[in-house]
C-alpha cells in the first residue's frame, strides 16, 4: 500500500514537472535596481541596533563598539550613496546612433529638410523626429 502510494507520489511529482513549462509559471516583477541595496540598508540599521544594546548592555568594549559602529555607518553611507545615485539618476536608454534626417538611407537622395518619407524614392527615412 505505502509503496503505491510513493510510486503514485512520484508519478505525480514527475508529471507537475514535465507540464509545468517555464512560461506556465507567472514571471514576478522586476525588482527595482536598488532593492537589493534597500535590504542591505535594513540589515545595517539592525545591525547598528544590535550593536548599541550589546554595548549597552556591556558586551562590547569601547574600542569594539567604535570600530563596529564606523564600520557599519561607512557601509551604509556607500549603499545610501548607491540607492540616491539609481533613483536620483535613471540612465536614459542609449541613443541609437541616428542616421542624418535629411538624407534617405535607401537611395542616399538628400534633402533641405528632414522628412519622413523620401521625397525620390517613397520608403520611409527611419526618423520620426
Ligand atoms: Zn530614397
């Protein structure tokens, strides 16, 4: 009877994973680029806590309690430095390099203006701008 049971269990355990395809399983948002920075800050804070009450408390001398505490403010120092760099700043999408606006990238005619079409050979100019 167990052994039925088991081989029921992996026959089950074997089909869940062969029809499971990847795109079946819903794709979690992306996380922000800084919320692994943003865990990091809360285990420095708790760690700054932990350290002022074992200081408090007398388990850490002067010297320890100081070099800890510069220690954990200058990690945090650079993560907040880090977390204000990627909210402050986004990086804009690169550029794609453009092609001159007035010149037709099919049949090289140029023109005064930039246009959306060529005025020569009818096919878009690729710029929309
Ligand atoms: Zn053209």
């Amino acid at each position: 009877m167990f052994l039925t049971l088991a081989i029921v269990v992996t026959l089950l355990m074997l089909a869940y994973t062969l029809f499971v395809r990847p795109k079946d399983i819903p794709e979690t948002a992306a996380p922000p680029p800084y919320q692994h920075l943003e865990g990091r800050k809360a285990a420095i804070y708790e760690n700054l806590r932990d350290l002022q009450f074992e200081y408090r408390v007398g388990k850490l001398s002067d010297a320890d309690y100081d070099r800890t505490k510069k220690e954990l403010q200058a990690e945090l120092a650079t993560v907040l430095a880090e977390i204000d760099t990627m909210k402050g700043a986004p990086a804009p999408p690169p550029k794609p390099a453009r092609q001159t606006p007035n010149v037709c990238p099919h049949c090289s005619a140029k023109f005064e203006k930039p246009l959306k079409f060529c005025g020569e050979c009818g096919k878009p100019m690729g710029v929309t701008a």
